[in-house]
C-alpha cells in the first residue's frame, strides 16, 4: 500500500530543491523557450488539443504508481490548458 505521506513529504522536499515542477520544469525551459510553447508552435490547434489530452491522461493513469500528487497536478495544469484554448475557440 502506497504511504501517501512519504509520498507527499518526498515530494514537498524535491519542490524545494528544484523549484516549480509542476507549472514551469526548468528541464523543460532551455534556449529561451518553454518546451510547451515550442509544441504548440509545430502542431496544428487539433494535433495540440489531443496533446494536452493525452498528456493529462497519462498523469492520471500513472499517478498512483510513479509521482502521486504531482502527476494529479500536472494532469490539472495540461487540463487548465486545454480549458483555456476551448475558451479561446468559443469566444474566438
């Protein structure tokens, strides 16, 4: 059984250590550009819609068994940018 606890501990103390893992990776900004910026930039608005989906999925398939609360908050922070674009397309 997962120690949900631990989990949240290990994952308070690697936050600290490496900053904002969830909202802005800095793995994932290299070369003056955001990496989800640049995915944006070479796909199609459908192609990036089933990206976001996709990539929300997989943090919530997975949650359980690799990163806990921190694949749920990235699973909501690709779903908040898939609301976001919808937004956009309804009032657009």
């Amino acid at each position: 059984m997962t120690d949900w606890k631990e989990m949240n501990y290990e994952y308070s103390r690697s936050f600290d250590k490496k900053g904002d893992l969830v909202n802005h990776p800095p793995h994932y900004n290299k070369g003056g550009i955001e990496c989800i910026d640049g995915i944006a930039a070479m796909l199609t608005h459908e192609e990036y819609v089933g990206y976001l989906r996709g990539n929300s999925f997989k943090y919530r398939w997975r949650f359980r068994y690799k990163n806990g609360i921190q694949d749920v908050e990235k699973a909501e922070w690709y779903e908040r940018r898939l609301m976001e674009i919808l937004k956009d397309e309804k009032t657009g």
